[in-house]
C-alpha cells in the first residue's frame, strides 16, 4: 500500500486525464481502449507525463488563511440543514420530505453522470436534451455552475494529491472533504488551474448559457422552485419547505459529494494501481452512486462505467446503460478486460479478489481467470 505523504513532504506522482484513447467499435455501439501492449503503453505513457509535471510547492512559504465569511457560511448552513432535517421528521408533511429527497437523489445523478462522466471525462457522448436536462438539475444541485466544477476536477486529476490538487487528500480528511472550500487556495491551485484545458466547454453552448446566468437561474431552480412547489401544491408551509427542500437537500447532498475527495482518497483498497492515493470505497459508491469505486476510476479516467465491470453500487452506469438502449446515449468509452487484468496483477495492491492472487511474474495476459 502506498502512503500519502504529507503537506511538507515532496508530493507523490501526479496524473492527468488522458487526452486521446485509441478506440475499437463494438456492436453494441460502445469503444473500447485497443487492447494488449498498445492499450498498456498508452496508460504507462500518460502516467509518466504526469509524473514528470514539476511540482514547485516547496518554492512558496505557504500560510494556510481561513476565509472566515465561508467557514461561518458552512456552519450556518449546516445548523439550518440539522433544523431542516428536524422539521423533516416533525412537522413538515410526507411529501414534502419524498419532494426534497428525489431532487437530491436526481440533482446528484445529474452531477455524477453530467457533471463528471460526460463533461469532465469525456466518456460518452448524449443528444441535446439529455445534455440539457443534466445541466438543469446539475444547477438544482448547487455545486457551483458547471464550468468551474469542470475545470476543478480536470485540476484533481491532472495534480492528484499534490498541492495543485484543489482537495488535496495529503492534507487530510477535514481539508480535501470540505476545509478547502473554507480557505485561501494555495498558490499551486492557482498556478496549475491556469493549464487546464477547457476549450471544449468553452464551445458548449449550454454550459456557457448556465455559466453567464448562473446566479439568476440557481436562485429560481435551486432555492424558488424547491421551496415553492410543496406550498403551492400541497399546501407546505414556505418555513418547513425553505428549510428541507433547499438547505437540508443542498447540505447533504454536498457532503455525500465531498466523500469522493475525502473517504475515497484514504479508506480503502487500491487493487489497480498502489502508486496513487484514491481507493476502493463501497460506503461512498452506495451513496456517491457509484462513485466510489476511485481506484479503479483514477486508473482508467476514460471509463464511462468509473468502476470494473459487474462492479455494485453503480447506479450511474446503470442509468448511461439504460439511455444507450434508448439512442439517447453514444459512443461509450471503456477500458477492455484484458488491460484492468493486466495493470491490475502489475500495478495492483493485491487486493482484487480474483487479479490479487495473480503473482506477476505468472501472469499470461491470454489465461482466463
């Protein structure tokens, strides 16, 4: 198992989201990553890239400054959260509180597959409406507007776990699962979130549309139209469905989302790759998504599935599977069988259940196991 090193330590290897995967067409309309030694050379190369990033947190003597207005802001929202669940299970009516819940469960479907398989990953491909209705409740889930969310977890993966990790995981749980957002950005973040690639956003008309009028249309779909649904139709007071529609709804949500940056960065198994601080975590797969399957997905970021095939708790690639069947979904990209069993035996912490026995110097890339 690796260690994660900490802040005054020089930081462990760094990698990026691969910026082209040679594909084969399959029947079934998905692509896969060509297989064998072309597809294992092609995983080696841009992890060596990323290696060779030159990491220069040691020129800056960092003081970390908490930004008092958004700690305050946390904690508020968190005691509102707390009333807002209350009310939930006291006064406010039955469904109002299945109201609240479906929007988050919807809003963070919306994240998952939208927000990070389709946008930041590239991983498929949707039509218009499937783009536009990921984009509506991604902006209900109140995760900033998309562009920035983007652009933030292109950086997470280009800089993993080093000071130019905006969560950076080697600070520890607090800082990588909500402390980052309370503090200064360190100088690293701001100097590496300059790299990022987001040409392609920046020709998307509908992430640019949400990104110009984000303010205006996270007050009306995010706050208003919560709140004031359950009033106008079953008669909820404004009070109860202010409180557990919008606060206690955003508040949980947003810390079943930072459990990806934090829980899945430190408990857990790494079976695919040792060399990197992401782990195995099926507590925040079951209620992240299926996003918690993190060793696996900062292995093979290219995976629409973000987790081994057959793997539980993955009610996203569920959902992309469903909209494939349908036509409203393409062009699925996905690392083969024979290049996870390979990195797995090689580069693994020998914890997969079937790969983890494999000695590598046994391993035949032709065996079946």
């Amino acid at each position: 198992m690796s260690t994660v090193q900490t802040e005054t330590q020089t930081i462990h290897k760094v990698f990026k989201v691969p910026t082209k995967v040679t594909k084969d067409s399959t029947p079934n309309g998905k692509t896969k990553s060509s297989q064998g030694d072309e597809e294992e050379l092609h995983v080696e190369k841009y992890h060596e890239m990323n290696n060779n990033e030159e990491d220069n947190s040691s020129k800056y003597e960092y003081k970390m400054e908490i930004v008092w207005f958004n700690a305050i802001g946390f904690l508020i929202l968190h005691l509102g959260a707390l009333y807002g669940i209350f009310l939930g299970f006291t006064r406010a009516k039955l469904l109002t509180f299945l109201w609240a819940a479906a929007l988050a469960y919807i809003s963070a479907l919306a994240t998952t597959m939208g927000a990070h398989r389709l946008y930041t990953h590239r991983t498929f491909k949707a039509n218009k409406w499937i783009r536009g209705a990921l984009v509506f409740f991604q902006t209900v889930a109140g995760q900033n507007c998309l562009w920035v969310w983007i652009r933030d977890h292109r950086q997470h993966h280009k800089y993993s776990d080093t000071h130019g990790d905006p969560h950076n995981s080697s600070r520890g749980f607090f800082f990588c699962h909500i402390g980052w957002l309370m503090v200064r950005k360190h100088p690293e973040v701001l100097k590496k979130g300059k790299t990022i690639d987001m040409s392609d956003i920046n020709q998307d008309p509908i992430v640019m549309f949400q990104k110009k009028y984000y303010k205006t249309l996270f007050m009306i779909i995010a706050i208003a139209l919560p709140s004031v649904i359950p009033h106008i139709c079953w008669n909820e007071s404004l009070w109860n469905s202010f409180f557990l529609c919008f606060v206690a709804r955003l508040v949980v949500s947003l810390n079943f989302t930072w459990l990806v940056n934090s829980a899945a960065h430190i408990y857990g198994t790494r079976p695919f790759s040792k060399d990197i601080a992401p782990v195995e975590n099926w507590f925040v797969s079951l209620f992240g998504l299926g996003e918690g399957w993190h060793n696996y997905h900062h292995t093979f970021p290219w995976d629409y599935r973000a987790a081994e095939f057959g793997q539980h708790f993955n009610v996203t690639t569920t959902v992309i599977d469903y909209c494939t069947r349908k036509g409203w979904v393409y062009d699925l990209k996905y690392a083969s069988p024979e290049l996870v069993k390979r990195h797995s035996v090689k580069k693994g912490d020998g914890s997969h259940p079937i790969y983890g026995k494999i000695h590598p110097d046994d391993f035949d890339p032709a065996e079946n196991y």
